[in-house]
C-alpha cells in the first residue's frame, strides 16, 4: 500500500505563490494604466472647457481689442481653480476681404481673423492638450461680427 500524503510539497507552493505574483503585477499594470487613461480623459475634458471659455472671452471683442491679441510668448496661467492649466493664442495675420470697388487696395470693409487657443499643462508646456480654433468675419468699420 501507498503511504497517504499530508500537505503540500515545495514545489507546488513556490508555483502557487508565483502564480499569485503573475496575477498581482498583471493588475498592478493594468490599475496604472487605467489610472493614466482616466487622468488623461479629464486632462482633455478640462482643457477643451477651459479653450471653449477663451474663444468665447475673443468672440466678444471689438476691433481694437481683437488687433490687440497677438502670438502669446508664454503659456498664461489660468485662474483658480484651473491654475494647473494654461494657454496660449496663436495668431495668423489678418486677410482682408475687398468690396466690389474696381480697386480692392483702397476699400476693404471686412477682415477674418483666425485665433487659435492652445491649452497646456503648466507642468508640461510644450506639448498641447488640445487646440481650439475660431474664425471670425468682421465688418472694419464698427468690427461688428458678419459670421464665425
């Protein structure tokens, strides 16, 4: 007759606990990077909000206020709450739509004028986290919008 056997050898232990340890840092590895994906989401979710805000602060401007924004040197900081985020505007210059007049140098009554606000992480400022454009068509003389 076969001896009866009690417990478990070394052998099966040390494979248990390694199967433990594979288990383990499998979703270690996974919680990470589904912690990275999340902070990344609200990153985009936030910084979309806050250049939605920004285009709407433009939208609002009249002409000399509006000839006043330029390229921005620097990542501007948000306020608080948002002070973890910052933006800058990029700004092509200006096209000039001419009137019907024979000579389209001496009359122009409408202008476009894009802006692009480039939202950052103030902790990374050179790379983007999101880039938001506006399109303006204004009248010259009073700088009234004519579409967007």
């Amino acid at each position: 007759m076969g001896k009866l056997r009690k417990g478990t050898s070394i052998i099966e232990a040390a494979i248990a606990i390694a199967l433990m340890g594979i288990i383990l840092l499998w979703s270690i590895t996974a919680y990470t990077n589904i912690s990275k994906q999340s902070k990344t989401s609200e990153d985009i979710e936030i910084a979309s909000t806050l250049a939605s805000e920004r285009i709407e602060y433009v939208k609002v401007l009249d002409l000399t206020d509006l000839q006043g924004i330029s390229n921005s040197a620097s990542v501007i900081p948000f306020p608080s709450p948002y002070d973890r985020y910052g933006y800058k505007y990029v700004v092509p210059d200006y096209v000039y739509i001419p009137d019907e007049t024979p000579n389209p140098q001496q009359n122009t009554n409408f202008y476009i004028k894009t802006i692009t606000v480039e939202v950052y992480k103030m902790t990374d400022q050179t790379t983007s986290i999101i880039q938001m454009d506006c399109n303006f068509l204004r009248s010259k003389s009073d700088g009234t919008n004519a579409g967007i």
